[in-house]
C-alpha cells in the first residue's frame, strides 16, 4: 500500500487501518527493553491467546498493554492517596 492510500484511509476513518500496520517493529524510543521469562498456567496462555486473536494482536502485545494499564492505574491510586494526605 502507497503512503497516500494509507493517509486517505486514516483520514476518512472508514476502515480500521491496525491491520496494515507491522506491530512486531513497533519499538518506544528512549525506553530500553529488558527481557524476562514468566511462566504462566497453560489456561492462562490460553486465555490470552484467545483475547489477543480476538482483538488482532499478539500474546506479547495483550500482555504488555494489561501490565501496563495496571501499573498506571496503580501509580494513579498512589498519586491520589498522596494527595489526599497532604491536604490534611
């Protein structure tokens, strides 16, 4: 697909364009990777698997993204007893 029928389909917002998208070279710039094994049980593995077909990305990519919402919404809870704290 050329760069312009890429932008006519972001652009118009008639179709989903993730599907063109090459997500395996999806990298965050200045933030280094570290590698890490976790075992998980295999209803688990199986369980992600079928949400991240579900939703049309990897097992990797579903596990990061609920790691890292859970992470925010914790750090957000921390900020927010933080502040409730220093009104007192």
């Amino acid at each position: 697909m050329k760069a312009s029928e890429f932008d006519k389909k972001f652009d118009d917002n008639n179709d989903d364009i993730i599907d063109d998208l090459d997500l395996s070279t999806l990298r965050r710039p200045n933030q280094p990777l570290k590698r890490v094994n976790v075992d998980f049980p295999s209803w688990m593995v199986k369980s992600l698997d079928r949400e991240a077909s579900r939703i049309g990305v990897t097992r990797q990519s579903i596990i990061k993204v609920w790691l890292a919402e859970r992470l925010e919404a914790g750090e957000a809870n921390k900020n927010i007893k933080t502040d409730h704290l220093q009104e007192r």
